[in-house]
C-alpha cells in the first residue's frame, strides 16, 4: 500500500547533431568530447544536459568534468560570441592587431628576402660555374651530383621568395563601419532564424570549449572568420 517511489530513469545519450554545440564542448580533466544527455524523471520535465563522454560511459569515478545545463550552455555561448567577441569593438581590435602583425612580417620579410636574394646569386654563380666547366671539356659525370644539388637548393630559394611575395601581397585590412553595420543587422536576422542556421554560425566561428573540473570553461575561436567579415 505504499506509494510508488518517484526514481529517475537513467540518461542517454542524444547524440544525432540537433544540438548547438554538439562536437565544439570537450571535457578539460579527460580531453573526452561532450555529448547530449536527457534525463527522464517520472512525472517531472525532461532535462538535458552537456555531459563528459567518459563520465556517461564510465561512471563518476571515471572522470571528474561536471554536466552542464544545455539551456544555460548554448545561451552564456550565443551571448559571448555575439555580444563580445563579434561585437564592433572587438572586431576594430582584432583589425588593429592583424595590421601591426602585417607590419612586422613586412619588416622582416624584407631582410629574408634579402638575405636569400643573395644566397640564390651565391648558388646561380656557383652553378655556371660548374656549366662552364663542363662546356669546356671536363668530364661531366663529376659534376652531375654537384649541379642536382644547386639546383634542388635553387628551387628551395625561389619557394622560399615565392612564400615571402604571398605574405607581403596580404596586405592590411581596414575597418569598414558601414560594413560591420550592415553586417551586424544581418547577423540579428539570422539569430531569429532557424536552429541550423544558428549552429552553422556557432560553428563558423566557435573553436572550441573546454569545460573544467571547477565549472569554469574557455572558449577558443577562429581567427580567419574573423578576418574573412573584414574582406
């Protein structure tokens, strides 16, 4: 005659790509991934969860990462990446920055480019050197290993010139605020669209999150997204 008591039916995990952050959470104690939990409590609402891989396998003895809300998760996450790291002031920042980083390989980039610009003449002079020597009678079969490494160190120097013109043709970025304007109001629109699109932004910029075992998480994110809203 007693009443039944009320026991929470265990978790599973969810793991079919519905959810904002699927594949982006990874546990900072195991390096494991995060996955989808829901929670079925008789009579009560469904909760879900971000929860450790290894900890939903294994137990909690297994790894100390703590599960996240999945509401409280994707809304701190959302609000981060739109309100502060893709916000107008930031993203002026992150200009200013690349373009004194533009700077400075510039600068030494030159003195590279000088630096090989002679090894490359040192290199040519010795290799018709070795030319000479065979258009004047010299037994050519000597010389054939010592022309294939001038020239295999030849064609080093030119990729190595060639890499240092596609930096330099980079070029600094400038900030556009018409741009960003029109930008940021597209951007609100496709907060108010469908759940795909919302995670497709999530992961276009979002790297990674890394929660710990002291409920504190950092999250990394793609610099050449960033770079490409400037282009």
């Amino acid at each position: 005659g007693r009443p039944a008591r009320e026991v929470s039916a265990p978790s599973y995990p969810d793991n079919r790509g519905k959810y904002l952050l699927s594949g982006l959470i990874h546990c900072g104690s195991c390096k494991a991934n995060y996955i989808a939990a829901r929670t079925l409590h008789r009579k009560k609402k469904t909760h879900v969860y971000y929860v450790c891989n290894t900890k939903q396998r294994g137990g909690n003895g297994r790894c100390s990462g703590p599960n996240v809300n999945l509401a409280v998760a994707e809304g701190v996450v959302l609000d981060a990446l739109f309100n502060t790291i893709l916000s107008e002031g930031e993203i002026k920042k992150f200009i200013e920055a690349f373009n004194e980083f533009v700077d400075n390989a510039g600068d030494q980039s030159h003195e590279e480019k000088k630096r090989l610009g002679k090894e490359k003449a040192q290199v040519e002079r010795e290799l018709a050197n070795i030319k000479r020597a065979v258009l004047s009678g010299v037994e050519s079969r000597s010389f054939a290993q010592e022309i294939q490494e001038r020239q295999r160190m030849l064609d080093d120097l030119n990729a190595q010139l060639k890499n240092l013109e596609n930096l330099n043709s980079s070029g600094k970025i400038s900030y556009d605020s018409g741009k960003f304007e029109e930008w940021a109001k597209n951007l609100k629109s496709l907060m108010m669209s469908d759940f795909d699109t919302r995670r497709e932004m999530a992961r276009r910029f979002v790297k990674k999150i890394e929660v710990h075992s002291d409920r504190t998480a950092e999250m990394s994110w793609d610099p050449q997204a960033i770079l490409n809203l400037a282009n």
